[in-house]
C-alpha cells in the first residue's frame, strides 16, 4: 500500500512515536521520573552532607578550647570528600566517635579542675554582714585592678569570720565589752595564718593593735555624716515629743538627748543595716540614725529622710574609713595593701584615734571626733566627749597643718583639754 493510500484510509500509519503509544509512553515517563529522582537524591545528599561539615567546623573553631591561646600552633583547613576539615595539633585530638559537644564538655572539666587547683595569692578576712562583705569586696577590686596578677579568678578569696559582737545580738555592745567586739576573732585569724589581711570598718578597730599586726592602710574615706530615717516625720525636730529613735550608740544617744530631750531612745537597737530598717517599719521605732557610708556602700540612700551636719551630730573616731591589716612581718601582703592607701584619710584616722586614745574612754563614754583638710589645707578637729544621759556635753576644736606629727599632736592636746575639764569619774563604766 503507498504512502497516500495510507493517508485517505483513515487508518493509523504504520510508522508511530513512542509518546502516541500507550505503553512505550507510560515507561519512559517512568525512566524520567527514577532519573530525575536519582539526581536529586544525590544532589541533596551531598548538599545536607556539605551543610554538616561547614557547621560542625564552625562550633570547634568557636569552642572555648579551640579558642585558648595556643603558641606556635595553627589549624589548617583542607576539603575532603566528607566536608570541611579543621587539622588540630595532636594535643588537641578526640577519638573519632567525639562530636563537638565532647569537645566543649572536656575544656569545662579541665576549667573546673583547674579551679580546684588554684591557691588563693590572698585570704581576706572579714564579717558576715552585708556592709561588711561591701567592704570586702571594695578592698578585693581595688587589689584586682592595681595588680594583674590577683585578677586572675581565684587568686583572691573572701573568707567570713563571726565576731563576739555578731554572736551575741540580744545584749547593749557597752554590756558585752564595748572593745574589739567586732575585730577579736579576725585578728586571731589573722595571727594564725588562717587569713592573710584583715578588712575592718576602722571606727570597729581598739586603739591598739594586737602584737604580730600592723594596719598601713585606709582606703578613700566615704560621708562621715549620720542620716536620719523615718517614716513620719522630715527630721529630728519635727519628732513629736516622746517619740522613739532606735540607736544602739552612745554618742549618737547622748548628742540627741542633749538636743531633743523631749524625744525617747532605744538603747538596745540592734543589728545590721537591713534589721533596723525592718524594726522601723514595723513600728518598734518611729526614727533611727545610721551613717551614711554604710547607707551608700550599699547602695540604700533611698532610705535617707535627711542628713544630719557636722553641727548637729559630730561622727564617731574614724566613721566612713576602712582600715585592712596584715602581719607585721609579711612585707608582701604589706606591699599590697599599702599600694591602695589613701594618705589623706590614713592622717586624719591617725588624729582621731590619738584623740580617743589620750581619753582612754570606756564602753560606756560617749566620744565623738572629726578631722578634716579645710579650703586651704590645713587640718581641723572637732572633738566631742558627753554623758550618756546627754546632760553633759564637752567639746573642743584644733587647727594645724595636715601633717602626721602635727595632726597626731593635735589629736593628744584635744584629748588632754577634755580630760581637764570633764574631772575625775568622768570616764568610769
């Protein structure tokens, strides 16, 4: 049959296309289709394998291991069939099966090892309470930042000491034994060995030292003025008669009573910052005094109703200093500690402690004192001596040059001018 016998017959041609074929077409969409899905098969694969590698390379680079220093030593990258491959030096190896998890947990374990192998350059000894460990810490950061070597972690350490004067709240400090209540036991650590300097709020500190101690340092003298607190009323003044201010101190009680003999004082208002001010707003007082260095070494000035001046309430001997002691022959803890002394302060501490001195007060004395630089660098001392019932109030003034020998003659002849004029049995407990 010819070629246009076959186009007029209406017949299919006997020459076909596998796409106009049922089955032919049927299997090759098939083949397409297995091919098709080969091809993406692998290009995913190698895509997904690729992705790991990058991001498993990634996290060792920024590993805490793989980031500490390491001299002389590099990390060559290569590629390989399997991805991005970081070539440690030997030290540096983990078994195959380790991912970089293991790597991460292994430097924190060797970090925490370390840890517990460190020996501490310097033990600070100091109380518990909140202020106290305020002060500690002060002490701690100035050290760190002046030398490099005790601000590596651990080269410093904080250790707590209950004093006499921690133990025993339910007592006045003039009933227990008015004299290094909160010092004894640091100074006995210290002595020992169990410490290696001694951080003391310097108003804490006896007129003497323990034998085998020294103290070559205060730190930058904080406000040395008293505050006032209270939640009914703007100040001392407006304190209706017979209200109650919780005091603990003598020399605050009896510069009070002197002033405000209308007003009541809890003698035995004790504890640390926080206490009180929980006391006061649970009624127990209607006021209470505090110094204002403690207030801001805590950060509690919020608390402040107003402060009270020089004029109104002269502080106590040393009020707003830290002192930091060491043994006397320890030069290294010496140079230390001395590096941080602030000489300004350190003369004026020395003034105020001859005054206290010379009047050798009892527990029971009320003794105030102050020494300050004036506008023109000289050196003025208020000194102060009462009662405790506030009916008797003696006080004196110096002026002189901020030098150590002549503030600390200052200091003596203040002394002396009170002990005359108050007489004998003046200072007896």
């Amino acid at each position: 049959m010819s070629r246009a016998e076959d186009k007029g017959s209406g017949e299919p041609p006997n020459r076909v296309y596998l796409s106009h074929h049922p089955q032919h077409s049927t299997a090759r969409t098939i083949s397409i289709s297995i091919s098709i899905s080969i091809c993406l098969f692998f290009f995913f694969f190698f895509f997904f394998k690729l992705s790991v590698s990058i991001s498993l390379s990634m996290e060792a680079l920024s590993s805490p291991l793989y980031l500490t220093p390491r001299p002389r030593h590099s990390c060559p990258v290569k590629w390989s069939s399997s991805g991005l491959v970081l070539l440690f030096p030997p030290r540096l190896k983990t078994p195959a099966k380790h991912n970089n998890m293991g790597i991460i947990k292994a430097s924190v374990a060797v970090e925490q090892q370390t840890q517990k192998n460190i020996t501490a350059l310097i033990r600070i000894g100091t109380r518990g309470s909140p202020l106290a460990l305020a002060q500690a810490h002060e002490t701690r950061d100035k050290l760190m930042a002046t030398h490099s070597e005790l601000a590596e972690e651990g080269a410093i350490q904080i250790v707590i000491i209950k004093t006499t004067g921690d133990k025993i709240q339910s007592q006045p400090l003039a009933d227990i034994g008015g004299k290094g209540l909160f010092t004894k036991e640091i100074d006995e650590a210290l002595i020992n060995g169990e410490i290696d300097i001694a951080v003391h709020s310097m108003k804490d500190v006896p007129t003497y030292l323990p034998e085998k101690t020294i103290l070559p340092c205060n730190l930058p003298r904080e406000d040395v003025r008293d505050a006032f607190i209270s939640l009914s009323a703007a100040s001392l003044a407006e304190l209706p008669a017979g209200s109650t201010v919780g005091t603990a101190s003598l020399r605050r009680k009896s510069q009070l009573l002197h002033k405000y003999a209308s007003l009541n004082v809890l003698e035995n208002f004790r504890g640390n910052v926080q206490t009180r001010l929980r006391k006061l707003n649970e009624g127990v007082v209607q006021a209470t005094l505090l110094a204002l260095a403690g207030l801001k070494r805590l950060n509690m000035t919020e608390h402040v109703t107003s402060i009270l001046s020089i004029d109104e309430m002269l502080p106590a001997v040393a009020q707003g200093a830290i002192g930091i002691a060491c043994r006397s022959n320890d030069d290294t803890m010496a140079n230390y500690i001395a590096s941080l002394n602030h000489e300004e302060t350190r003369l004026a501490v020395a003034c105020e402690r001859a005054f206290l001195l010379t009047l050798d007060g009892s527990c029971r004395t009320p003794i105030a004192g102050y020494a300050y630089k004036d506008v023109d660098g000289n050196c003025i001392f208020k000194g102060l001596v009462a009662s405790p019932d506030g009916i008797r109030v003696l006080e004196t003034s110096r002026k002189g040059l901020y030098a150590h020998e002549d503030m600390v003659m200052m200091g003596k002849d203040a002394g002396k001018e009170l002990l005359s004029q108050a007489g004998p049995g003046f200072f007896g407990c």
